[in-house]
C-alpha cells in the first residue's frame, strides 16, 4: 500500500469506518520545536516540542451555544472546561471536525507511524509526517541503517487515546494527544545480539503527538508536526 493510501486511511471521511474523515489541510511546523525523537529507542532520545512558545492560540468563540454543531463537542468533552472550549473554537470555524472520529483517525495513525518506523517503511512515514518531523524520523532510520542495526516491534495495542490541547496557531488547527500503548520491540546489532528492549517482554510507551493542518490548503488530510514521550 502506497503513502497515498495510507494518508486516506489516516484521514478522509468515508461510509467505511476505516476510511474515517479528519476535514482539514495540511500541517507544518512552527520551526521553534525540538527535533522529533526516535520512537522507542532509549539510547537516542530527544524532545518536541517545548517551552511556553509553542503553546496553542484558540480562536475567539464565533458562537455560543444552540448549534447543533456543538452537540458532539458537549457529549467528547464537558461543557464548561477549557478542552471544550477550545473544541468548540474549532467547530466554530470548521464545522466538519468532530472529536470521536479525529481521535479514531489519530489512534490508526499512531499505529502505522509506529509500525513504519520500526520497518524502515519511509514511504508510509512520509504520507503521515511534516517535512520536519519526517527528517528527523529518517535520520534515525538511516543511523540504524549505517551501524546494521534492525528493530524488530510489535504493536500489542491502544490503552488510551485522549485530546489534551486544540487550536489555531499559524494558520493552522492543531490538536494534541496523548496516546498510551503497549509495544514489544526490540533492537538488535549486526551480528544479531540484542542491544536495546526485550523481544518477549510488553513495555508501556506514553506519548504526546500534535497533528495539524494548514487552513489556507485544499488538502483536507492532517500531518503529524511535533511529537514528545511523556515521562
């Protein structure tokens, strides 16, 4: 399957519940956040984003209540706290978002970035990733690559998924989440011997993913732009 099929797997809206819809354009970066880190390899690990700098802007709100729009923003999120605020500026200016179905798109997303990285498959990772992030994730491949190293992973499941953060910040809507799930995986060197994880052993990996997309763009699929392991 090619990086095309995957980003609409990822995003856009179809009857068939694989095919979910994320209305949007795509996304970028700001440029202020750290380079994104090698998923799951303890020896080389680094951050995005940081500092108060990249803190989301949420737009005023356009409208208060009474929209119908609404209703699948009060039933994901309680009315009246700051996630539903911030939901209900998105709506307000893309009435096509809908929480439920962004965080399934972002749960099958999650996955098949995991998976590709630990493949090597560059070609999916590109469909899903910014510019920027999408560097840093095969720069890590590629130093794999050049020691012999190979990651064998294996993705057990989702534990929880949950939006923590949603605006507008440059042109862009982003959304934050934290994701919690369980993986096997293992890396070993060139002659095989085991160098980093435990091939039988299930690990809990938490992290914080920022997807967003450029709201000037006709390209209705969302990019993942920042990522962070939660400690």
């Amino acid at each position: 399957m090619g990086s095309n099929d995957f980003v609409t797997l990822f995003f856009l809206v179809a009857a068939v519940l694989i095919f979910l819809q994320l209305r949007s354009v795509l996304g970028r970066r700001t440029g202020n956040e750290k380079p994104p880190f090698e998923p799951y390899n303890q020896r080389d690990v680094s951050q995005a984003p940081g500092g108060d700098d990249g803190k989301l802007v949420t737009l005023p709100r356009r409208e208060e209540g009474g929209d119908e729009r609404f209703s699948a923003i009060d039933a994901f999120a309680k009315p009246g706290t700051s996630l539903n605020a911030s939901l209900r500026d998105l709506v307000a200016f893309d009435a096509g978002f809908n929480p439920k179905e962004f965080l399934n798109g972002a749960r099958m997303a999650y996955e098949m970035i995991v998976t590709a990285f630990a493949e090597g498959d560059r070609k999916t990772l590109k469909g899903l990733l910014s510019r920027e992030v999408y560097e840093g994730f095969d720069s890590a491949i590629s130093e794999r690559e050049s020691r012999g190293e190979t990651m064998k992973s294996t993705f057990v499941g989702i534990e929880k998924a949950e939006i923590k953060q949603a605006g507008i910040k440059d042109n862009e809507e982003q959304v934050t989440v934290r994701v919690v799930c369980q993986l096997i995986t293992a890396t070993f060197d060139k002659d095989g011997k085991l160098i980093d994880g435990d091939p039988d052993a299930v690990s809990e990996v938490n992290d914080i993913w920022t997807f967003a997309r450029d709201i000037r763009s006709r390209d209705p699929n969302w990019k993942l732009v920042a990522t962070e392991s939660e400690q």
